[in-house]
C-alpha cells in the first residue's frame, strides 16, 4: 500500500515538473531536430494552414451567398409590395366605378324589370277582358 502511494507522488512530481517546464514541445528553429520530424510538422502546420484559409473562404463565401439571398429577396418583396399597391388602387377604381356607374345602372334594370311585371299584369288582365268581351259579343250577336 505504501508502495502505491509512492508511485502515486511520484508520479505526481513528474507531472509537476512538466507542467512547470516553459515548453514541452518547443520548437526552436537553430535546434537540431530529426529531419522526419521536421518535414511532418512542415508539412501539419503547411496543411493545418490550407485548412483554416479552406474553412475562412468557405465561411466568407456563404456569407456571400446569403448576402446575395438577401438581396434577392428584398428585391422580390419589393417587387410583391408594388405589385399589391397596384392591385389596391385598381380595386379601389373597379368599386368606385361600381358604385358610380354599374350600380345605378342596375337599379334601373331592378326598375325596368319591377315595370315589366307590371306590364305583363295588365297585359294578362287586358287579354283576359277581351276575351270576356269576345265571348259577350258572341252572345250578344247569336240573340
């Protein structure tokens, strides 16, 4: 058991000491390094460079892409605003020349219909007389 707290605190002071150097991993240019080592982290730092101008151009042009949808679409509301204007102001002359024109014109046709009526009435009444009269004369000459 005190074997295992020893390598525990041991372990502890290792991890110290590594936390306390100044770089782990530093990488200083006049010190020589194993050239395999070298060309790979040229070659990391070169594609890690590729990635995050890949990743910012990509970020720039859907930015881009949306600023474009943007104005796409305020021109195609603008063009739905103009568009429902138009349709308010040729509603507004359609009901005002109802109101002026067509509706008075058919509330004389409501007129001329009520009279109409009223004509054929008396027309049927008329031909309904005669007829009476048509058959007195009749009489009147067979006697």
């Amino acid at each position: 058991m005190t074997c295992m707290c020893s390598e525990s605190i041991l372990m502890h002071h290792k991890y110290q000491k590594l936390q306390m150097s100044p770089s782990c991993s530093s990488f200083e240019v006049l010190d020589p390094h194993d050239p395999v080592i070298s060309r790979l982290a040229t070659q990391l730092f070169k594609k890690t460079t590729d990635y995050l101008q890949a990743e910012m151009v990509a970020g720039q042009e859907h930015y881009m892409l949306l600023e474009e949808i943007n104005r796409l679409a305020i021109t195609k509301y603008a063009d739905l605003r103009s568009l429902a204007a138009n349709l308010n102001k040729t509603l507004n002359e359609y009901n005002e020349m109802y109101a002026q024109q067509i509706q008075p014109l058919l509330q004389q046709i409501d007129q001329i219909e009520v009279q109409v009526s009223k004509f054929e009435v008396n027309a049927y009444r008329l031909d309904s007389y005669t007829k009476q009269l048509k058959a007195r004369f009749k009489e009147l000459e067979e006697k």
